[in-house]
C-alpha cells in the first residue's frame, strides 16, 4: 500500500488491511507516496495549496525515520500519526510529527526532515513506484494485489471482520481480470474515523 500521512481515505484504506492481514494470508508492504509531489505543478485553489504546502512535512519525516532506522519504523510511525490526523483531528502537523517520533521511540531530531528536502529524493522514488503502477489521474490510497496495482479502495467506514475479508476477496478478484481498470461512484459520505 502507498499512502499520504495526511490522506483521509489512505487512513482509511490502511485501517481495512490491518483487519485483512488478520484474516487472510496477506502480509502489506507500507510504502509512502506524496499528495505534494503528486500536486506541486498543477493549479490549485489557495485552500488546497496550502494543505499540499504543508503536507511535505509527516511524510519527509516517514522517508527520513526508514532511511535511518530500515522500513520497520514506517507503518508504526504511520500509525502514530495517522491517529493524531485523522481521529485525533490535530492540524498542528509540526506536534503531530514530535508527539509520534517520541510515541514510536525514535530520536526528536528526525522532526528537523519536515522542513528540509534531504530526504526529497527517496520520497520521489517511493512516489514514483507506486504512480508507475496506475499513472496520474489518481490519488491515494495506491494497492497492489497480486501485481496490479489500482487507486482505492475509498471506504468509509473501514470495514471489519468478514466484510473487510470479502472486500480483499473482490479487490484479488478484479485484480486477476485482464483488462479490468475502474470501478468508481460520487462519494456522499466523510471519512468515518470510528
């Protein structure tokens, strides 16, 4: 799974395939992509702008944590985050990013890769791989089942217990159709964080 720190749906997304490797023999790879990148050369109203501006920062600071300390620490520093995103409503993504660090067990200075393109270049590969898979009309969350790759699933809420395993059991099945590319309708609902 490729995912955004700062991504509602990713949250989402991510919160379903914890249930699925419960359920089913499945193991998820978390890998990060960025909403910046994915938008820093498109035009966007000032709002958004300013949220891609600002999204920079956790998923630098995801990069930097897995350069220096192995891809062990994503998915635990995801989590960190994440539950102060998008449960925990907290904006302050400068607090977001200390308050996890210090969760995770991992040293405070890495906060510092927020603010600096150090780490820009791993980020950029990690967004790419997942992009290559579906191009660029898409978003996050990005997954890939058993070598294709699609956008989504964009659930809400993230199901659970037997519905979270049949919704893996349709992705694995339309994954394994030749030729299969979307399926999509107008969201009417928020993410439900519950």
């Amino acid at each position: 799974m490729w995912f955004d720190p700062i991504c509602p749906w990713a949250w989402m997304t991510s919160r379903w395939l914890m249930e699925v490797e419960r359920l089913r023999d499945v193991e998820v790879t978390w890998s990060v992509m960025s909403l910046a990148v994915l938008n820093e050369h498109r035009d966007l109203d000032a709002a958004y702008r300013s949220l891609m501006d600002n999204a920079w920062g956790p998923v630098r600071v995801i990069v930097a944590a897995a350069e220096e300390h192995g891809p062990g620490v994503v998915k635990p520093l995801y989590d960190a985050m994440g539950t102060r995103i998008h449960p925990g409503r907290m904006t302050d993504l400068d607090r977001v990013v200390r308050e996890s660090l210090e969760e995770v067990g991992l040293p405070g200075r890495i906060a510092s890769a927020a603010h600096h393109k150090t780490h820009d270049a791993a980020l950029r590969r990690s967004h790419k791989r997942g992009i290559s898979l579906v191009g660029t009309d898409v978003g996050t969350p990005i997954i890939a089942v058993e070598g294709v790759a699609f956008f989504g699933p964009v659930v809400t809420p993230a199901p659970k217990g037997e519905d979270a395993a049949r919704l893996w059991d349709g992705c694995v099945l339309v994954a394994g159709t030749p030729g299969f590319y979307e399926l999509k309708r107008t969201r009417t609902e928020h993410p439900i964080f519950t």
